[in-house]
C-alpha cells in the first residue's frame, strides 16, 4: 500500500505536537510494508529546529518551498497511492484537498489532529485555514484526534460522511524508562509547548505548589515560554527538547504533570500524546481533569487527577512506593493500548475499510 500524506510537520518536533506522532506511526506503517510520501512546506520555523530528516520506516520526505513548484510531483504520487491524507494545519490543506479530490487516489481522508481548535473557529465564525468552502464533504474518511461528540459536530457541520477517532499514542522504542539524568532532576516536572490557553491551569497546578513548596525543585521543558512568565527561585527552565530526550526527562522526576489545553478540556476525548509518553516511561502522572479522560485512565489507580494546588501538594507528598505502583499500573496500560504499532493497525484497517472510489475525471 502506498500513502501520501499532506501534513504540518514530521521534521521538527518544534512547538508541534504532530512531528512525533507521524514518526511513530509512519515507523509502524513501514514495518508493515506501507510505502508513504509526506509533503511537508519547508518553512523556517522548524528548519531552524529540525531533528528528523526522513520519514522513519523508510518512506520519502518532501520539503518544497512552494506549492505551484510542488504540484506535479503530488500529482504523480496521487496517481500512484492507495490513500492519501491531508491533515489539520498543513499550510497547503486547502490546495492539497483539491488536488486529492481531483484525482484518482481512491481512498481520500482527512486528518483533524487539533479537533478543538478547528470546532472552536467554527463556532466562532473563524476561518480554519486548512479546511475549504465544502467542508469535508468530500473526504471518505474524517480521522480526529478527538473523540466523543466531535465526532457528531464534524459530521453534522462540516459534512464529514464517515468519521472515527484516531487518538494519541506512543512508540515504546522511544518512550521507555531510562536512568535518571540529572539535568531533569525533579520532585514535580512538566514538559509541553507555551500555551496561553493552558496558562492558568499550568500556574494552579503548577507555579503555585513552586512558590507553596520552595524546598523542592520544580522543571520545566519546553519551547516559546514569555519572559513574563511567573519563574520562581525553584522553577528551572529545560529550553525546547528534542524527542530523544524525552524519555530521560520523564524518568528523571519524582512525578510529572499533564496539563491540556483549555479547548481540548472542553470537548473531552482528547488526551495528549504527552500523558501516554510520560506512562510509558515510567513516570507518576498527576494530570488536570477533563470529559473522557477515565477512558483512557482510571483516575486514583493509574493516574492522579488534580483540580487544584492543593491536589498537587498532596500528591507530592506521597511516598515513593504509592507512585510507583500508579507509574508502574500506567506503563501497563499504555503498552496494552496506546502505543504507535496499535494505532498504526488502527488507521491500516480503517483505510482498508473504506471502499475504493475515484471521480470520473483527473487534472
């Protein structure tokens, strides 16, 4: 089977949480005897961070500058695939759909990996720069990273005809316990990308215990962080981290903290692809709560569940043999469920599940 993916990013995992997960699944399609294509714009704020130069698996990368100098070559590797995606935040979502649409590739779908966000600039009235005038009316298949009542408002308000989740995951090749590093050394740590949508929740349960407990050490990783943003004496600062050292970062806490993004919460269903890293390595997760997130975890057995300062407090202040056994029950249930070889088997079997369709003419 050959797929072309028209996508945001799988070179740079810089201030993205798409570049990871393609790599993950991208590894696992090859494995499986996938052959895939991915269009990526090369554009200067993730060449200037690039930390992967291929498509794991053995698939092509192509970075073009421009879409008119890239056109002919999708052209030709649409007339060749089996299926081919377009996803949320390609710069070129909307030229790609109507290449895709065009032409003879008979299995077309769309991949929304920042559902919340697309459904909030709807509501709003916002354009979604990704997304053309028809919707995804003519896409056989609509994927999102979100589950539960998205499903419904993609299909109900912008036409999707068939619709399935396709959540986060983890490639345990990457993800796995490692010794701890001192550099990450900490009691509570946090890894993710700035987000003002995630401010508040990041000080409540996060900045607060800093300034509550300044006997313990308390790190951050992560890129775009403001100058203004409330540093404490105790708060040390990892500048963005590559993918291999993930894994080194969750395992060197005592306890790492999940925190979603404002429209992620509300709609629910959309856990982020950081939480089942952190378990996969081993980490005590405390995490921010939100609709659907017992179906991924069981609050109080795999996972701690913090509404608030004083959630997070107390979680530092219990021992180590309680957090190893949550850390130790998570890591079981992420490799049983989540990981990158599952998901790719996911997306194999519902592209296989759709049936061949072409339109009568090709551009």
């Amino acid at each position: 089977m050959k797929l072309v993916i028209f996508g945001l990013t799988i070179s740079s995992s810089w201030g993205n949480g798409h570049a990871t997960l393609w790599r993950g699944l991208t590894r696992n399609l090859g494995a499986m005897g996938w052959d895939v294509v991915f269009f990526e714009r090369d554009v200067s704020f993730y060449a200037g961070a690039r930390d992967c130069d291929h498509v794991p698996g053995g698939g092509e990368l192509v970075l073009y500058g421009d879409w008119d100098n890239v056109r002919a070559k999708a052209r030709q590797h649409l007339r060749e695939a089996d299926a081919a995606i377009v996803t949320s935040y390609c710069p070129d979502g909307v030229a790609a759909t109507e290449e895709l649409l065009a032409s003879r590739c008979p299995r077309r779908i769309f991949y929304d990996l920042d559902t919340p966000v697309t459904l909030d600039n709807l509501a709003a009235g916002r354009e979604t720069a990704y997304i053309g005038a028809d919707g995804l009316r003519g896409f056989d298949l609509v994927l999102s990273f979100t589950g539960g009542p998205a499903l419904d408002i993609l299909r109900d308000k912008l036409g999707a005809r068939r619709v399935a989740p396709l959540y986060g995951h983890v490639d345990p090749d990457v993800h796995r316990p490692m010794p701890k590093d001192p550099r990450f050394a900490a009691d509570l740590s946090y890894l993710g990308t700035y987000a003002e949508d995630r401010q508040a929740m990041l000080e409540t349960l996060f900045v607060e215990p800093a300034r509550l407990r300044p006997d313990l050490r308390f790190v951050i990783g992560g890129a775009q962080y403001p100058e203004n943003f409330p540093w404490t004496s105790n708060i040390y600062f990892v500048r963005h981290l590559p993918p291999p050292d993930h894994a080194a970062f969750f395992s060197s806490g005592r306890i790492t903290l999940n925190v979603t993004r404002a429209a992620m919460a509300r709609m629910g269903w959309c856990p982020s692809g950081r939480l089942f890293e952190a378990a996969a390595c081993g980490a005590p997760i405390v995490s921010d709560d939100f609709p659907g997130l017992s179906d991924f975890f069981t609050p109080g057995e795999d996972i701690i569940v913090a509404h608030s300062a004083a959630d997070t407090l107390a979680a530092l202040d219990r021992d180590d043999a309680e957090l190893a056994a949550i850390a130790r029950r998570a890591r079981a249930r992420v490799l049983d469920e989540h990981t990158s070889r599952q998901r790719a088997r996911e997306l194999a079997n519902l592209i296989a599940g759709i049936r061949a369709t072409a339109p009568t003419m090709e551009t």
